[in-house]
C-alpha cells in the first residue's frame, strides 16, 4: 500500500514535499500557530507496517520531525478539527465503516492532541465549529449541538426548542430533521467560527438556519456533497464540491459561480 505525500507551499515560493511523508495516508492536514509558533497536525493512516492503524502526528519545524500521538484513539479513517477558539483543543471523529451499531466515535483531546477521552458514539460525528464555541453535528438526519465540549448533547434548531439528545425519539425526531435529509440527500452541516448561532445544512442545495427555522438559499443549486471555507470576520464563504467552486459575499443567502469573479 503506496502512502500520499504531503507538500507545503509558504507566501509566493515554490511547493516542497515534506520529507517522511510517503509512509503514511493522509485523511487530514491542518496548520495553525498557537503561541506564534507554526504547528502542522495530520490525520493518518500509518502504511509502513504490516498493521497498519490510524494515528496523529504534529510537527513543529515544517515536518522535518514528527511526533506521533494516538493514546485512546481507535484503529480507524478519522477526521480531525480543532477547536477555532481554543487551539489546544482538538477533536477527531473516527469512521467504522461497516459497523451498524456505531458509524463513528467522537474523541477530544484538551492538551493539544498529548491525551485523549472518546466523548460520543454516533452515525455521522465530525463536529463543526461557530463563534460562540458551540459544536453542531448531522445525527440521524437532525442537527444537534453541545455547548461544553462534546459532553452533552441537545437536539433541535432556532425556530424548535432544544432538546435534550435522550428524549429527542420517535415522533418528535421529525421537528429536528434536516432539509436535506427530507429531501433524501445525505447532507452534512457547517457552522460559520465568526458567527454565533450560523449553521448551514449542505445537500443537492445549501439551506442556512435562521430563528425561524432552515432557508434555502438562492444561486446553490448543482452542489453536492460541498465543503464551506470562511474568510476570517468576513461574509465571503466559497464552497466547494466534486466539480464545482461557488461564492457568496453575504453569508450564505446568495451564491455565484467563482469563474465570474
């Protein structure tokens, strides 16, 4: 089994293959810089064994080096997020395809990834970040939120009462259910890090939640399966799917082709 590189390109220079990466399959990469030093996390899959497992490394020097951190982690894909208000801590969802009882486990970690605790089990559990810290996941087709980390959850959205995740069954699930799941679409959802409360749903369209319940949005037609990307205390947000790149400059209500730019 062939890893992936990974390349980092700094300001107007040339791209450079960091060196070691060719061991490893790479499901993510992130760099931030906590305390003014660069940091760079990736998500992996180590294939230079004859067992492979899924780890997380950081480099602190530009890959150069890596340290590898896994404790509590289990053996699996994952994808890895942290926290945009607090950069030490880390949440990484871990997928077990395959497994009908558990779709995928929700680990934190509070001391930049050196240890970690499994939070939740879930269908769907990349978490997605908004200003005021919350956390939002697609579960079952609703959307639920945690104010504390990942430790408690609470269906609903603004136009229904939060709810909290265990009495949240049966009939009453369907005030929760997500536009996108009603329209048979296997929507995941987006919250904006420099706004509160700004949560987007993301199937065939892109609806964005108001205090009166989800909106569609205008000009999103034709994406699927998209990724949100936000410009830092900005209303530009582009989206990005398989094919196609869209734009908007008023927080998601409208979006344009990017090739009108």
């Amino acid at each position: 089994m062939r890893g992936w590189r990974l390349f980092v390109k700094r300001g107007d220079g040339p791209w450079r293959q960091i060196p070691g990466t060719v061991s490893k399959t790479y499901t993510a990469a992130y760099i931030d810089h906590p305390n003014g030093t660069e940091r760079l996390l990736a998500g992996a899959t180590y294939v230079s064994t004859d067992n492979p497992y899924v780890s997380i490394f950081i480099s602190t020097d530009g890959g150069d080096s890596w340290v590898e951190r896994n404790v509590g982690i289990g053996l699996t894909r994952s994808e890895l997020k942290i926290d945009p208000m607090d950069s030490a801590r880390i949440y990484l969802a871990a997928y077990y395809v395959g497994n009908i009882d558990i779709g995928c486990v929700l680990y934190g970690s509070s001391n930049d990834g050196k240890d970690w605790s499994s939070l939740r089990d879930a269908e769907w559990c990349g978490p997605t970040f908004d200003k005021a810290n919350k956390l939002y996941i697609n579960e079952f087709g609703a959307l639920q939120m945690s104010s504390d980390g990942g430790k408690t959850w609470l269906w609903g959205n603004e136009e229904k009462k939060w709810r909290p995740h265990e009495s949240a069954r049966g009939a009453e699930w369907a005030n929760y259910v997500l536009p996108s799941y009603s329209q048979l679409e296997s929507g995941d959802v987006s919250a904006n890090p420099y706004f509160e409360k700004l949560v987007y749903n993301l199937g065939d369209v892109i609806y964005y939640l108001t205090d009166s319940g989800w909106q569609k949005s205008s000009g999103s037609e034709g994406l699927r399966d998209a990724r949100l990307f936000y410009t830092e205390q900005s209303k530009m947000i582009y989206a990005i799917d398989r094919y196609r790149q869209k734009y908007s400059t008023d927080n998601g209500v409208t979006w344009q082709n990017c090739e009108k730019m």
